[in-house]
C-alpha cells in the first residue's frame, strides 16, 4: 500500500476550492493529448507546458494548469504524489521533459515517484525514470513552517531551529 499525502498547506488555500474547475483523471494516452491540447490552447508557452499534477488515491493522474494549486487539482482529497510535470512537443507528440515532486501543499517524499512510475506507464509516454530536481520538505518543530530542503541544510529559514531527518510535515508542532 502507498503512502496518502493529506494537503498540509495554509487554510486560505484549501478555503478557494470552490471556485475550480473540476479535475478528471488521465488514463490513456487520448484523454493525456486531449488534457495536453486543452492547456496549451489556454496557457502556450511554445514547445514546452508545464502543469500541476497529483496522482489521486486510486492512481490515477490528474493535470491542471500550473497556477492551480495542487490542492485544487486534487479537490482536496488526499494523494498518492504531487508536484509538476514539464511536457515537451518533439514530431508531432509530446514527451515528459521534467517531473518534480515540488509541492509544498503536498509535501510528497520523493519515495512517491512509484505512484507516478505507475500511473504515468499506462500512458505510453516516454518519461524520466525519477523526479529531477527531488525536494525533500520538513516542518519546523518550533514554528511549524514548512521548509523545503536545500543542500542538505536542516535548518528553519524562519526561526533557525534545526530540524528533523525524517519527513514530519503531516505533524503540525
């Protein structure tokens, strides 16, 4: 069984969630171009669309526009993985560039990567084999910040307090 990440970020956020366009799931190769030709009509950025993603409880993927939060594209349920997809048109089809596990919504470890392993193989899409960049998130004990983890540097960027060696950011102090 995979581990379910519940959203952890501020409230304000998770407060807007009626206001988003409802998130289907992306099962085939189909519905990912159909999904891919819909964002790119919306938001082009030439060759390359990067999008928020998350894969929901029952592994399947779900894409949104990049200024969605995660937790929107999830309707706030839990998920499986989150972070951000960077697809890539070359002759005429597109290809996964980049995939992230950044999300600070989220906070997923990079160990979610075998849920996105596995929704993305059903695809029949070429994709790396692991998250680039990985990013590892803790919450500061004292003032409960969430901190994104940068060259192995422990320390709360708020209060300067060190901070766990395992992932706590479902703890809120």
């Amino acid at each position: 069984m995979l581990k379910q990440y519940n959203y952890v970020g501020p409230p304000e956020i998770r407060a807007q969630l009626n206001s988003v366009r409802m998130s289907r799931p992306v099962n085939t190769h189909q519905a990912l171009l159909h999904q891919i030709e819909l964002l790119t009509a919306e938001f082009n950025d030439g060759p390359y669309l990067t999008v928020t993603f998350i894969i929901d409880t029952e592994g399947h993927l779900h894409i949104c526009d990049r200024h969605q939060e995660h937790v929107a594209c999830a309707l706030g349920r839990p998920v499986l993985s989150a972070g951000e997809i960077t697809f890539a048109l070359q002759h005429a089809d597109y290809h996964i560039e980049r995939i992230t596990n950044q999300s600070t919504g989220y906070c997923p470890e990079t160990a979610s990567w075998q849920a996105v392993d596995s929704a993305l193989r059903r695809l029949e899409i070429h994709y790396p084999d692991f998250f680039e960049p990985a990013y590892d998130f803790r919450r500061c004990p004292r003032c409960t910040q969430i901190n994104l983890i940068k060259d192995n540097y422990y320390i709360c960027a708020v209060c300067e307090t060190d901070l766990p060696a395992f992932w706590n950011c479902d703890q809120k102090g």
